[in-house]
C-alpha cells in the first residue's frame, strides 16, 4: 500500500485536491465521483452553439505524444480548446527527443516556456509518473496512457458512460472481454469500477491473454465468453491489437472472432437492457458483429461524445490545483 | 436529372439554404451568385488590421485530408480561423484510418466529438457525396477535391476572379487549357461557368487528355491551342500532374510546352485584356511561360487572395443552414 | 560597410524602426537595446495565470520550417499565441515545396493569403534577407535561423539573459566553446557582444573548427580550452552537430568531451560567478558535464524562457513598424 500512498500524493494536492491524473489506483472513490459530477456539468458545453468556456483562457497545453494515436490526442485537443487553452502537439518523430534529448531535459524545457498542462502517451509503463515526480508546482501532467500499465482518461469516460445509463453500481455485473494482459485500457477499467463498488467484475479471454494470479483480486475470471456474459448488465471489448497476431498469442482473427467475437446471439446471454462498449477504433468482425457494434445497444459513440467532457472535467479540477506559477525566468 | 435532382437536395435544405457544398453541379446559379456575393462582403476581412469575424466562434472545423495539399489546406485553415473556429487538422497518414477504420467509422467519431464542419479531401471519387450524405444534421460538408471528380471551391473562387474583372459572362470567351480529362477543377469550372451564362466554354488538350464525348455537352472541343485562344477574354490552364508522364499520355514536359503551353506570342491570339488564371501549384515553362505567369494579365494570386473570402463565404453561408446540433451524450 | 549598410536598411524602415530581423550584423546598438528592453516588459506576460496580450490579435503568423527544428518552432508559435496570433505551421516535407516551388512563388502565395509575418528556417544562408528583400510592404520577415549564417533570436535571448545577471556589458568576458566555423549561432552572438560594447570577446575550439582570419576581427581565438576560461564571466558552450563527427573534423565524441568539455574542474578557472551557457538541446558528456549543465552557474533554462520573451519583443516591435496592408485581392 506504500506505493499506491505515494501516488495518491502525487495526484493530490494538499488540500486532497487533484492536481495530476496518471492513474485510476490510489485515486480514491470521492475523487472519481468528483470528476464525473464536473464531467456531468459539462457535457453541454460541446452541445451548444457556441462551445466554449474560459476555464483555462491563457494557458498553454502541450500535447506530447511518443506514441501516435489520433483519436486520444484530438480528443484532448478539443477539450482543452473548449475550454479556451492555446494547445501545441509534440509529435516524438519530429521532436528533439530524436536528438537524445531525455524525458527530464524535455520537462525542464517545457516547463521553463510555462507550459501550465502536459498531456502525455509513452509507450513506456510509469512515464507519466516520472513527469509527474518531476514537475514543478505549476505544471499538470494527464496520463494519455503510458505502456502497459494506465489509460485513466479512457477508464472514467467508461465509468462515465457507464453511470449515464445505471447509476447504481453496486448492482451491476459489467464483463470485460479480450486481451486483458497487455491492456492498459482494461488495468484502468477495472481500478474505476472498483473504486465505484461495482458489484461483480469479470473479465473473458483466451488463457494466453489472460494475467496469471488476477483470480486473486476479486475479479472473476473466464476463458470462454459465453458464461461471462450471462447476467451481465455492461460488456466492454477491448481493441484487440493486431500485432500480437503475429506472435504466439492468437490464432487468427476469423479464430479469436469465433470465439470471443461480441455476436448478437451472445449478447442474448446477457441482460436484455445491458450495453455494449468499446474504446475505439473497433475491429468489425474481429471483436464485434457488426450488427452488435452499431446496434441499439451500443453505446460506443456516447462513449466518444463523453471523453471529450471527462477530460474536460479533468483538465478543469486539476489547474484549480496548481501550485503558484513559477518564475524561471528571474535569475537565482 | 434524378441525379442531379438528388445531388441538390443534398446541398440544399428545405428552406433552399446551402446546406453542404460537394459539386458545382445542382447548385443552381441564385445560390452561386449567393457565394459569390457574399465572398465580395467577406474580402475586405483579409485586408483589415484584425482579420476577425466572430462567425464561427466556438465551432469545431475538421480538415480531414487523404491527400496531401498544404495549399488547399492552409487557405481552408485561415478562412476557418478568420472566422473564429477552433480548426483541427486532421491527417490521414497519422490517423486511425491507416488501422483500416472505414469512413463510416471516422465520420460517426468526429460527429460524436461535435465537430460543426468537415473539410474533406479524398483521392476516391464521390467520397464528398457519401460523408454529407451519412451526415448529421448538425454537420456541413465541404469537399475540398474528391478523386477526378469536383473541387468546388476552387471553380467558385476562378468566378469570383473572373467577375472582378469581367462582370457580364454572357459576353465571356473563356479557354480552358490543359488536362482535362482528369481534372476536378476543369470538371467544377465548366459547371460554374454555365451556371453563370458563360458566353462560350472552351477546352484545349491534346487528343489523350480530352474525356470522349465532349462535344456534345455545349463545350466547344480543340485539341490545338492556337484557335482556342483565339478571342478568349479569360484564359485559364490546369496544373499539368507531372505522374501523367510516365503513362502513355504524354511524350515530355518540353513537348507539352511546345504546344500547349500558355507564351506571351500565343496570348496575343485572345483578347488584349484577358486575364490569365492558374490553380497553382505553377509548373513554369511546362503549363505556361513565366513571362505570362508573371505578366500584367495574370490574376494568378488575385486567385488565392480570392480562395480565402470564397471559403469564408462557404463556410458562414452553410452554418446558418446547418439543423439543430444533436445531442449524442444523451443516453437514449 | 555597403552591404552592412543596404542589410540595415532592409531591417528598419524609414522612420529608423524595426521592420524584419534577419541578422544582428547591422542592427546597431540602440535597436538591439530596444528589444532587449522590451523584452523585459514581456517576460512577465508568461509568468501571469492568463498569458495573453491582445498586441497580434487578428494577425497571421506563418512558420516556414524547411529544417526541423522543433524547439525553435514551438517558442516562435507560444510567443505568437501569447500576443494572440493565429500561428499556421507550415512544414517543408509536406508542402508544395516539394513538387518544386520557388522562394518566391511561395512568397508570393503565403502574402496572397494576407499573412503578417513569415518566420522562416531555411538550410542556406541568406535566405531570410531573400524573403525580406522580396516581401510586400505589409510583410515581416523573421530569421529563425539560415544555413551557417545567422540565428538572431537566439543571440538576442542569449545577450538579454547575460543582461539579467551582468548588465555592464563594458565589463564582461565571454567565451563561447564550440564549433565556431560551423555555426550561425556564434556568428549572431558575437555581432550581439560587439554591439552592446562587451569587453572582451572569446572563442575556443579545435583549430579544425575555427574559420581562417578570425584573429583579424577583434575576438581573442583560442585552439585550447582552459586559456579561454581564465576569468571569463560567461560561458557559452555551442551544440556539437554530431554529423560533423562522421567527417575529418573531430577524431570523436570522447576525443571532444577530454578537450574541450566543460567540466566543473574547467570552470573554476573562469569567475567564481560565472554563468554558463548553451542554446540546447545539450549533449550531456560532450559539450558540457552534467554537473556543470545542471549546476548553480547554468542558466540554460532561463534561456529557454527569456526566448519567448525575447521573440514577442521582436514581433511585437516588427508588427509596429509595417508598411500598409496591401489589397492584393483587388482587380488591377
């Protein structure tokens, strides 16, 4: 519990404000409640006409992505446009990073141009906490998923989905299927419905994507679909990368679709009124039916829709938690 | 005329208001004489101390390119921004697009993320068509060039510049010379240039670059330069696509000048004061001399001057006609 | 003193203001001071929680990168966003340049689009003083670094970080270390020095890197490093371009470090106040020790920050002192 004490303070200010988001565990349950209830407030602000807030008027994000992902990084970007915020993207490939240049001169650097907020996706597990660790008292630093490990943005705008259409959590049973080992995606999802009490986690997939010892956490455990879906109240598929075709973990697409593929005739194992989700860009026939994808019970354009206001609540909580603005420019 | 019927009806809302623009074809001249009506209100913006207009402030404008075209891109991005829109640039070598997600996909994200309007660029043909017509209807559709066939902007922008200059078209010889038969921006003139009553329509290429059947749709056809210029009031050549060189089409870019390119002693077969027009990027000494690219009769910058009111225009005019933005966060 | 002369008066206008900046060489003493000046009134603008002046609102900044340079890119477009710009970036690899564009044709167009100011890197010297001869009345023309020529932003950041510690500059000696023959950056540091009077000027390198007949220019030229650090009160260590490595210039990385390094042993021979310099992004182990890089004396960081200040200061005075805008978009 050292661990998750230590990151607790890094994403808390003193006043158990939050000041950094890097990851769902340590985070605490009124903190996620928190980001929801702003989420909730703000979801209008991108329905009406004229979308914008000057929440963050002045301030300068920097989206730094090491890895390229256009959806994550427009979604960041709309948010903190909406919210007024000049926003600069880092493309790594373009960057000095190419040059050598470390994670911590990159920081310095950033941060002595006043940076207020870094949006930042590694692919290396713990990065978004070493910038976090690093970070002088003004500067924000959102995990846009970092390796292996946390994806937090994209697990609360799942819980956020989740409570739009069954606020009580306690009483849901929500299955996640696929490639649960290397998912960053489904880590983050689980430390959100846990920390929202939900009442039974599960997750399906193959015995090769699955963690060893995840049986002793709490969360029941599958390697065949049919069974974690009865009952279930939410399903959640996860993007199943294609690169890990190659290697010896799948046999093939047509083969995983067979079965683990979301098909309308498994979703009637679960309940009649339960959703269907997944964080995009979906594989047709690979994780999902089409029919089940864009059917009346999917809710994964909401889920779209949603990111956009969650990371605006994000962004919105966190820079009412800064430290004072520094001044790197006087001399010592 | 089904087609164009249902083309219009595409372009156009109930109340006969610019809904998208994806061809020249179907608009009708009231509406073409609208956009270039309104460009002429909107040209002055781009010359004031504070190029600002607060018409779009708030709304989220995509530049969704599958082609390259900084140019093309750049004037849709300041005429966006000139209005007060928050634009995202949008391309597709880094986007999900390469991960095989369909159009379909892509259009229903960016609508979930609220976006107001989709600039599209698209090497398919019809690609313009099929995103307005899946559209929501709180999303404008502009087609920013789709495959060989449309690139309206680009033809309303050449009579805009025509009309400065020459008001009445009904007494206008205009030549177009060059690449006919796989240009989208020939393709749009021609239509725009009857819409406003043009005189006489003019084409000139060699024998390989002119689609069959052209003759019979009011055009008149020569496959020499010399006669078709012969009176012209307006003169304009296409951008010559140096990958046609390889093919069949075409011996050599100095054989192509020869006949075909546009010289100061071949200007002297049109009218003393016509005007010459190019879309740009020029490729002097293949398409025209640069005595003529340079010279007193070349409007050729007036052109991109003009791209930037004639897209302000587009873009105020099809906001006003969009329906009421949808609210996709809604659980249903 | 003719070319000094004609360059002057291509970067100051009648009225003896700042039209373009393209090189120290020049710009005379007093106009140097004026930026620096006004750059201490704009430092603070970053440190405020709303980091915006409205001094460029309305106004069209493009940056003309045919080098990558991400750094320099982004403090020239979060100084343009902080005086409220619209900043368009327009990258060399996927623009038109490449199908073949001149200089000039690109020029022409960017100024039909009504830009207000043109930062621009370029790999060949003279370039930016191409652009600025060339540019329209209303046009400002920013170096943001040519070939092996000049980098004036970057010599004025540095003379106005040495000002902020040291301000009698009659008092000062600085030594720069590097690869004085290679670099445009040294070249714009000591025409800076020598305008504001410094005492004493410097430079340190392997002879293989010291152009011929500097001695004749009133710089102290040393092929050994420790002599040149004696009593300095300014270090300023230059990136080693590691191509050079692959040529005849420099047996090695290691060889260089041994020689010429800055080490904290070497910088007890200058001033026991001594600042250290260094335009980044540092090779740690090369040029510098990280103990000195990162040390009490370093005031890298600061440079980075007084950059942005530094650059507002120049397009804010640039933007005052331009011709009328033109009307490129009316008929002739």
């Amino acid at each position: 519990m050292a661990d998750g004490h230590s990151r607790m303070n890094l994403q808390v200010n003193q006043e158990g404000r939050l000041r950094h988001l890097l990851d769902i565990a340590g985070l605490g349950s009124d903190r996620v409640v928190e980001i929801l209830d702003t989420a909730d407030s703000l979801l209008p602000v991108s329905q009406r006409s004229v979308k914008k807030l000057p929440l963050l008027r002045g301030k300068t994000v920097i989206n730094l992505f090491y890895e390229p992902s256009t959806r994550t990084r427009m979604t960041f970007e709309l948010a903190a446009k909406r919210l007024s915020a000049d926003v600069l993207n880092l493309d790594i490939e373009h960057s000095s990073a190419r040059k050598g240049e470390s994670l911590i001169d990159t920081l310095r650097n950033l941060e002595a141009m006043h940076m207020d907020m870094l949006v930042v996706r590694h692919p290396e597990s713990g990065s978004a906490h070493f910038f976090a660790r690093h970070a002088a008292p003004h500067v924000t630093v959102l995990n846009a998923g970092d390796g292996r490990h946390a994806h937090p943005t994209q697990a609360l705008l799942d819980v956020f989905t989740i409570r739009r259409h069954k606020p009580d959590f306690s009483k849901l049973t929500v299955t996640i299927v696929g490639d649960i080992m290397h998912s960053r995606v489904a880590r983050s999802q689980i430390a959100a419905l846990r920390a929202l009490g939900t009442g039974e986690i599960r997750v399906a997939a193959p015995r090769t994507l699955l963690p060893a010892g995840m049986e002793h956490t709490g969360v029941r455990v599958f390697d065949q679909l049919e069974p974690a879906l009865e009952g279930a109240d939410v399903v959640i598929t996860l993007r199943l990368q294609r690169e890990r075709m190659q290697g010896a973990h799948l046999p093939s697409e047509a083969e995983y679709f067979r079965y683990y593929g979301l098909t309308a005739a498994r979703m009637r194992l679960a309940q009649p009124d339960a959703i269907v989700m997944h964080p995009g860009p979906i594989n047709r026939g690979v994780e999902i039916s089409p029919e089940v994808a864009d059917g009346a019970q999917s809710v994964i354009l909401e889920q779209v829709t949603n990111g956009i206001a969650v990371r605006m609540a994000v962004m919105a909580l966190t820079m009412g938690a800064r430290g004072p603005a520094a001044a790197p420019g006087e001399p010592a």
